[in-house]
C-alpha cells in the first residue's frame, strides 16, 4: 500500500482529501494569474492577425483592380490580324492611323537533302559575313554591316550535318551572332537550315574552304550550293503619311509607351489604334479604395481603443506596430505619392479624399470627377504607387511596406519569434514550472501527514488499552 493510500488508517482523518485541498489552495491563484496572462497574450496575437489580414486584403483588392485594367488606357486595334498594341503603364494614347506594307524578315537559307545526316561533309571552315546580301534568290550583292564576321572549324569531331548544325549554333552562342542552324526531315532526307534575324542588314552570305564538300554550304555572290528560301527585309508602315522602314516586327519608338506587333501586310489598308482610359472605372478604383481605406482604419481602432467607462480596452491598445501602421494609414491622404507634375495632383487630398470627425474617409465626388477628367494619367499613376508591391531591390509602395510591418509583428523576423510569441512561451514554461512545484509540494505533504496520521494512531491505540484498564478496574472492584 502506498503513503497516500494509507492515509488516514491510523486517526481515522480524510488525510488524502486534506493534502488536495491544501495543495489547490496553493495551486489555483497562481494558475489564474498564468490563465489571464495567456488570455491576453492569445487575444493580441488574434488581434493582430485580424488586423494584418484586413491590411493584406486591402493591398490584395487594389492589386487586381490595378492588373485588370481598371486603371489603365485600354488598347484598340481597328484589325487586330495586321497589329497588336501593348501599352506601358500609365500611357494614353489619342487615335492614331498606321499602314502595314510590309513586315520585316529573316534571311533563310538552305542545303540540299542528304540521305543520312550523320554522313561525312568535309572538314575545313565556315565563314559567315552579316550585311546586306542583293537579290531574292541568289546572291547578286553584298555590302558589308558592323557583326564581325563568325569563323566556324569543322573538324574530325563534327564531320556531318547534325556536327556542322551543332558547331555553327555553338560558336554563333559564344560570339553573339545573329545566325541559328537547324536540320529539316522529310521523305526526301535531311537538310540544313540557316536562319538569321529580321532586317534588311542582317543577311549573310556563307564562304567555305578546306575540302570540296563543304562547297554544299556556301552562299556567296554568284555562286555557293544553299539556297535562299527568304530574303532579309525590314518591315515597312506608314504613319501620317511618312513611310518608315523598321528592320524588326516590333515597333517600340512610333508612339510613346506603346509597342505594335506588326502581325502581317496589308498594303493599302489603315489600321486606326488608340488607348483611352476610361474615367468611370478610374474613378470607381479610387471611390472603393475611400472606402475600403475607412473599414481597415474602423478595425484597426476598435482594436486598439482605450478603455471607457462602458467598454474595456482593444486588444491591441498597447501595441506600438498597430499605432504606427494607423497613423500611416491616416497620413496616406497627404502623403504625396508621385513627382510633381505641373498642377496635376500628387496626393490623395487632392483627389478629394478627406477624413471627417469620426475618422472616416470622405470623398468629394465633383473634386474626384474633376481631377479624373482633368488629369487621368496622375490619378492613375498615384493609384498605381499605392499597389506597388516592390521587388528584391524596391520597398514598394506604402501599403505593401505597412503589410511587411504587420508580418513581422505577427511571424517575427527569421529566426527570431515576436515578443508575444516569447511571452506565449514563457507562459507556457511556467505553467510546467507550477505543476513540478505542485507535485513536489504534494509529495512533501503526503509524507508529512503520513508521519502525523502514524502518531496519531499510536496515541489513540495507547488510549483504548487505557480504557480497558480502566473499565477492568471498575469492573472487578464492583463485584
């Protein structure tokens, strides 16, 4: 039987449920004080990921307004088949007209077929010259460009076709020259396909020496066995009535911020393009933000709010971070946001935005219509700054830094948990602490009463012999 079992066998005494009582009495004041710790401790931590949340959905909503195109000039391409138009960020465009006459091209060039394309070439080199190469078909001219010339060694290691495809793309990597090499497979065999790059300066034309197989890969004036399937070209429009020549499909210095794909010619055909915002959306982004801007700034000061004589106080009233990020928040109306420009506005003030007594954000639509209608591109801009979210290099703009503070007063930096989460821990170690005291005070106890509940037996044994004498005694003397 064991001490605590045995408790209470010799005096008779509830010695188990005395040592319990003491040991709760000891117990329970100091887990309160540790459960109200804990209470506030997991409220703040709550708090604070209710508050991030609602922070990260405000930057999150603004975000996609931004990516839809909700802010930006929407491209218009009378014939999307001849050109397509992106349009930079922040960019309008008024109507514009544009003919497509003809679109730039690469010089091809091609080998007969050859049965078996791991066969013997012939050893020696390629030269390859870049510039401008006469004629359609063969070459009837060359006028030399600014690309060095690209020597390729055909040697015992890549003596065959897919070799020379090999080797021409190796050495066109190292030098950066603008030519590639591919093998074609019909019925008919293996051919070898030189291509270059659009414009009417990047032909080439193709010289070989060494053995007289590699004369099947030459191209030069007059001579040489490829064939050219495409000549070299530069794409060719015409814009208010000036004819440009262009040598690539991609067209970034016509029109400011915009760049056309030139998708095919159609001579005689105008192609009308514009991109035009649209102020309704425009100013639809900037009302909702108003508003979503008011909710976040509602939560984050209930959560925060002192004490009253009806209500207690937020659960974050004593944290600094969330103070911070209110007050940025509250400064956002006159922060500015973009570089000057003129007299187009900079900040949200300006936009018509403003605080009123209760701390909400108000909007003055005939300010906010005004400034859309007026100035597009800065409200635009001033949106765009607001949803910047940075890269590894820029901070981004000042949600996206507001939402980087909250993460770190939630998660902690790497490596290094948030105060709270130290205190939640500490909490916790106490708790384990109390409980080892407790057993320990517990055994003590037991053993002490275990000792006291022994002695106690003794002196009520030592009694009852007493009282038997004694009623012995009278018992005889009464007879």
């Amino acid at each position: 039987m064991n001490i605590l079992g045995s408790l209470g066998a010799g005096s008779g005494l509830d010695m188990v449920t005395l040592v319990k009582d003491l040991v709760r009495a000891q117990r329970e004041p100091q887990l309160a004080v540790l459960d109200r710790r804990k209470e506030r401790v997991e409220a703040r931590i709550s708090a604070l990921g209710q508050f991030r949340a609602a922070l990260d959905g405000l930057n999150t909503a603004l975000v996609q307004r931004v990516q839809s195109g909700s802010v930006s000039a929407v491209p218009r391409v009378s014939d999307p088949t001849i050109l397509g138009m992106r349009i930079a960020p922040g960019v309008a465009l008024s109507p514009k007209s544009i003919e497509v006459r003809a679109i730039a091209a690469a010089q091809t060039l091609a080998s007969a077929s050859r049965a078996d394309p791991s066969a013997a070439v012939g050893q020696g080199t390629l030269t390859f010259a870049f510039g401008t190469v006469a004629g359609t078909g063969p070459a009837t001219g060359f006028t030399p460009g600014t690309v060095p010339d690209l020597v390729v060694t055909i040697d015992s290691t890549n003596d065959s076709l897919t070799g020379l495809r090999d080797a021409i793309n190796a050495a066109a990597s190292a030098a950066g020259a603008p030519v590639t090499a591919a093998i074609l497979t019909d019925v008919d065999g293996s051919r070898l396909v030189l291509r270059g790059t659009t414009g009417v300066e990047s032909g080439f034309t193709v010289t070989a020496s060494g053995d007289p197989g590699l004369e099947d890969f030459a191209f030069t004036v007059g001579g040489g066995n490829l064939t050219r399937t495409a000549a070299a070209a530069d794409a060719e429009i015409v814009t208010d009535g000036v004819p440009l020549r262009r040598p690539t499909n991609q067209v970034d210095d016509l029109f400011s911020g915009a760049t056309l794909s030139l998708l095919r010619a159609a001579p005689g055909v105008t192609v009308t393009l514009s991109a035009e915002r649209s102020p309704t959306e425009l100013a639809a982004v900037v009302r909702d933000f108003a508003g979503a801007l008011s909710e976040l700034l509602g939560i984050g000061r209930e959560l925060a709010r002192a004490p009253t004589a009806t209500a207690g106080a937020g659960a974050l009233v004593a944290d600094s971070t969330t103070r911070r990020v209110i007050q940025s928040l509250t400064g956002l109306t006159t922060r500015a946001l973009i570089a000057p420009d003129g007299n187009a506005p900079t900040r949200l003030a300006e936009l018509g935005l403003r605080f009123t007594r209760e701390g909400n954000v108000q909007v003055d639509e005939a300010r906010l219509q005004r400034m859309v209608a007026d100035h597009p591109a800065a409200v635009e801009q001033m949106v765009r700054a607001l949803a910047d979210q940075g890269s590894l290099f820029t901070p981004g703009g000042p949600l996206r830094q507001l939402s980087v503070q909250m993460a770190v007063a939630v998660d902690g930096r790497a490596g290094q948990p948030t105060a709270l989460a130290r205190e939640a821990q500490a909490i916790s170690r106490a708790r384990a602490d109390l409980d080892t005291r407790m057993e320990r005070l517990e055994a003590a106890l037991t053993r002490q009463f275990a000792g006291v509940d022994t002695a106690v037996g003794r002196s009520r044994a030592t009694q009852t012999f007493l009282q038997q004498q004694i009623d012995l005694w009278f018992a005889n003397r009464t007879r």
